[in-house]
C-alpha cells in the first residue's frame, strides 16, 4: 500500500479535525453513511448507526443555534454550545425560533418547508423511538429493564429518507444566511449586519 495511504489510515490529526460542534457533526455524520452504505445486515450495525444519526442532529443542531443567536434576537437558548441539553425536541424548537426571527429580520426568502417538514418528522420519530440515546448506547436502563422490547422494529430506510432532507436543512442554513446577507463573499461585516439591524429596530 501506498505510504501517504497508510499514513492517512493509521495517524489522525484530531486536533485540527475537532475545531467546533460542526466538525464533531460532520464526523459522526461520515461515519454514520459509512455504516449505512455498507453491505453488513443491518440488525449487526442498528444502534451504533442510529447512535450516530441522533448525536450528529444533536451537534448540528447546537452549533447553528449557537451561530443563529447573534443575529435572530431569540432568546431561547436550549441548543446553545455551553448548554448541556439532549433533548433534539428542545433543541429543534431552538433552531426553528432562530431561524424563523433571523429569515424575518434579515429579509430571507427561502423556501424550506419541505425540509423542515422532514426534519420535524424525523425528530418526532426518534424521540419516540428514545429520548436522550440511552437505548442506542445500553441494553438495559438504570431500573434494569430492557430498553428495547422483542418485538421492536424500526425502519431504517425511512428515517433515512427524512434524514437526506434534515442534513440539507442543518449542514446549509448557514451558507443560506451568508449567501443572503453579503456574508458570503464580504460585501459586509457581521458587525456592520448586526448595526444594520439596530438601526432598523430604532427607526421603528
């Protein structure tokens, strides 16, 4: 095998690769295809894959809520980076006001309701499946219950399709802003944006 390869196998810069939450999303979002691609049956790989599913929503879900929050004036900080919150239902509820207030504020004509729709869906579906992952990461909980019944089933597949449109939704609302408001390309500041918005609540 070729020595770069072997390098690149072997050796992990995990200090430049573990800047943010997104980075960690990303991560576990990689891994997470890698295992859903594969050719292993499924029940020999479920819950570390859902595992891998619920934490990259978790992460991706702090991280734009934490970036939203300068911009959107929502004060609902469930999601926020030093908040320590797995509920995906309230940090959902988070994303949404944030990017609802901000889409408002900034003047953002976007059509996602159909990944938003998707995305709520999804989120239903794993909250009802497990609350805080407990059941993706242990058999059994603290009263020594099985967490799982041996009857229970989950489709896969279908979440999975939920989740294409919940990774558009979380990986790209970011770049939506910023593609949006100039802060792409530095047609203007994050300081000169945020002026911008005072100066509207001001003369209103």
């Amino acid at each position: 095998m070729n020595e770069r390869w072997e390098k690149a196998r072997r050796f992990s810069h995990i200090g430049m690769s573990s800047s943010n939450n997104f980075t960690y999303a990303f991560q576990y979002l990689s891994a997470y295809e890698v295992l859903y691609k594969s050719n292993q049956p499924v029940d020999t790989i479920a819950l570390p894959m859902l595992y891998l599913m619920r934490h990259y929503l978790e992460l991706a879900l702090k991280y734009n809520v934490a970036y939203l929050s300068d911009f959107s004036g929502s004060m609902n900080m469930a999601g926020n980076s030093g908040n320590s919150s797995h509920s995906l239902s309230k940090l959902s509820n988070a994303f949404h006001d944030h990017w609802v207030n901000t889409k408002a504020k900034y003047n953002i004509n976007v059509d996602d309701r159909e990944l938003v729709s998707d995305f709520n869906e999804l989120i239903h579906k794993l909250e009802e499946i497990v609350q805080f992952a407990i059941s993706f990461r242990f058999s059994h909980n603290r009263e020594q219950a099985k967490n799982f019944k041996w009857t229970d089933t989950i489709d896969i597949h279908a979440l999975n399709k939920l989740f294409e449109n919940a990774k558009i939704l979380l990986n790209h609302t970011i770049d939506v802003f910023e593609d949006c408001t100039g802060l792409m390309d530095n047609r203007v500041t994050k300081e000169e944006l945020l002026a911008q918005n005072q100066r509207k609540k001001t003369e209103t």
